[in-house]
C-alpha cells in the first residue's frame, strides 16, 4: 500500500505543497510537483551532476535526496537564477562563451558555479577545473564552461570591486547575488569527493530527464 506524506517545500522563494512517498526523491518533487524542470535527471546516482540545486547555499545532488528530508530547507534551482528576462551574470556568461551545446548539463554546471563563485570570488583556472569536476558534459569539451566561469568571476568581481579596493572581503552572498548557506560542515555538496551518498529509489528510468 502506497504511504503519502504532506510536505512543503521552499523553492525560489515559493512554498510547495504536496502528497509524497517517503522514497520520492527530492529531484522528482521539484520536477513533477514543483513543476520546475530545469532541474535534469541524468544518470540519478550522483555521478553527473544534472541535478544540482542548492540547499541552504549548498550544492547538493537532488536526486540522492529524498523529498521529505528537504523539509524546512531554502532551496534554489536553475529557474531562481535569473531576474525576470534578465539573466543572471553566471548564465550571461555561459550564453557569451558558447558554453553549452544542447544544455542539458548546464543548470547544473550553474548551480555548481554559483556556490563556487560564492566560495572563491577570485578563482585560478585549475581552481575552476577542479571545481567543475564532479559535473559531466557530453558535448562541450569542457573549454567554454571554464571560460564562462572565469568571465563570469570577472564580472562579478566588477561587481563588487568596490569592497575590494577598501580591502574588505565580499561577503559570500553578495559575490554571486544568490544567498550561500552557512559553511560548509554538512556532508551535503554536491562535488563527487563531497557528495552524499543518502538512500536512492529502487525504481529506475528508462533514460535522461528533460
Ligand atoms: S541525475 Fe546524475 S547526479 Fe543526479
Ligand atoms: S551541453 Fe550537452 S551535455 Fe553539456
């Protein structure tokens, strides 16, 4: 017999309402509930990346995640990013740097660079590789996402140069515009090294998520 739980979700800032089984992942509420599928499933066992969203300003891979552990928490997807019908600096970037061919990667490839850039304002190239690492592509080649990412680092740095030239650090939430969470102490990011393995369905699909 099918058991349902009421949760609510926070998402973008909206609360969701909704009847889950407790083995629903959190990837599939955002998606079928929420109704906010910029949220890719790809491989649905934390190794590609296509479900990164952030949790409390951390990444965390959405589909390790059941829905219902979500409860309570402040999460941001793909679709939180942008202000109306402007985009937001990191996915100005990814657009002027070719940064994505068929873009089914990309809202994690954000994500991921969100909480990055909120990390490491100023990053080194092998900085920005090493940070992108947990996320796969299939078309890119990789170049454009690491250029994106510096370009979109320089314009945020722009952004708040003016802190940095009183020597003032930049406050974490004001490097990307999107809030971080507190530090990291929960084994929640999403990066492979850091990944939680939390409990995954039993049911498996047939192929990638759109
Ligand atoms: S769908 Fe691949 S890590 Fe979640
Ligand atoms: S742009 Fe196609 S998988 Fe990355």
């Amino acid at each position: 017999m099918k058991t349902l739980r009421r949760i609510t979700l926070r998402v973008n800032g909206t609360a969701y309402t909704g009847e889950a089984e407790p083995r629903k992942t959190l990837a599939d509420f955002i998606r079928e509930d929420c109704g906010l599928t910029g949220t890719h499933l790809g491989c649905e066992h934390g190794v590609c990346g296509a479900c990164t969203i952030l949790m409390d300003g951390q990444t965390v891979r959405s589909c390790l995640m059941f829905a219902v552990q979500a409860e309570g928490a402040e999460m941001t997807t793909v679709e939180g990013l942008a202000d109306g019908d402007r985009l937001h600096p990191i996915q100005q970037a990814y657009w002027d740097h070719h940064a994505l061919q068929c873009g089914f990667c990309t809202p994690g490839f954000l994500m991921t660079t969100v909480e990055f850039l909120n990390d490491n304002p100023q990053p080194t190239e092998r900085e920005i590789r090493e940070a992108l690492a947990g996320n796969l592509c299939r078309c890119t080649g990789y170049q454009n996402i690491v250029t994106a990412v510096a370009a979109a680092a320089h314009t945020l740095a722009a952004a708040t140069g003016a802190l940095r030239e009183t020597g003032a650090a930049v406050p974490v939430s004001r490097a990307t515009g999107v809030a971080a969470g507190p530090r990291k102490t929960r084994a929640t990011r999403a990066a492979p090294h850091r990944a939680r393995q939390t409990g995954k369905p039993s049911k498996r699909r047939s192929g990638p998520k759109r």
